[in-house]
C-alpha cells in the first residue's frame, strides 16, 4: 500500500506561482512514476506532468514552460511548481503513483484557484 497526501494549494492571481508537494508512505520502493493529474469542474481528469524513478519527466502542451516536476531524492517527495498561473488552471490537483502501467494511487486532491 501506498499513501499519497498533497499540499500547497490554494487561491493566486493570474500570473502568480504556486508549488504542490506530494508526500509518498508505505511501499514506495514500488512505484516507477509520480505524477500530477487535474481535474476542472464539468472536465475530465487529465495529467499534467509526471516523473519517472530515473528522472525522466513529461508534460502537458498546455503547461510547457510553466510547470516543473521535480523530487527530492530517489521518489520522495515529488514537487509542482507552477509558475504564470492562468485562470484556467484552476483545478482539483491529485499527485498519483504508477505501479507497472496503471496508476494505482491516489491522493485526496488540493484546490488550485486562480482568479483573473
């Protein structure tokens, strides 16, 4: 079993920045990826950015260049920083943890709300 609790979200105005952090428990020996997922009201869930156990990491075309994945040591924790937030950003984000090929588990999510 893995636990997965995210922080940092929170409320910032268009252009601002934020950073989540995805706090990993359990048999974390086991996860190959983390990952960040979002979910807008009314819109699918969709990934964000995710970073493999060798460092490899993978973004969304919506948030090249604005987002960072990044971890602190071999899988934990795992960072989002965001910076020049949009409005449509705004967003339930979930860190999530991939075993093999499906990920597994999830965290309980942290609101992100930019305002224009």
């Amino acid at each position: 079993q893995v636990q997965l609790v995210e922080s940092g979200g929170g409320l910032v105005q268009s252009g601002g920045s934020l950073r989540l952090s995805c706090a990993a428990s359990g048999s974390i020996f086991s996860i190959n990826v983390m990952g960040w997922y979002r979910q807008a009201p009314g819109k699918a869930r969709e990934l964000v950015a995710d970073i493999t156990s060798g460092g490899s990491t993978n973004y969304a075309d919506s948030v090249k260049g604005r987002f960072t994945i990044s971890r602190d040591n071999a899988k934990n924790p795992v960072y989002l920083q965001m910076n020049s937030l949009k409005p449509e950003d705004t967003a339930v984000y979930y860190c999530a943890a991939k075993l093999g090929p499906t990920y597994v588990y999830w965290g309980q999510g942290t609101q992100v709300t930019v305002s224009s």
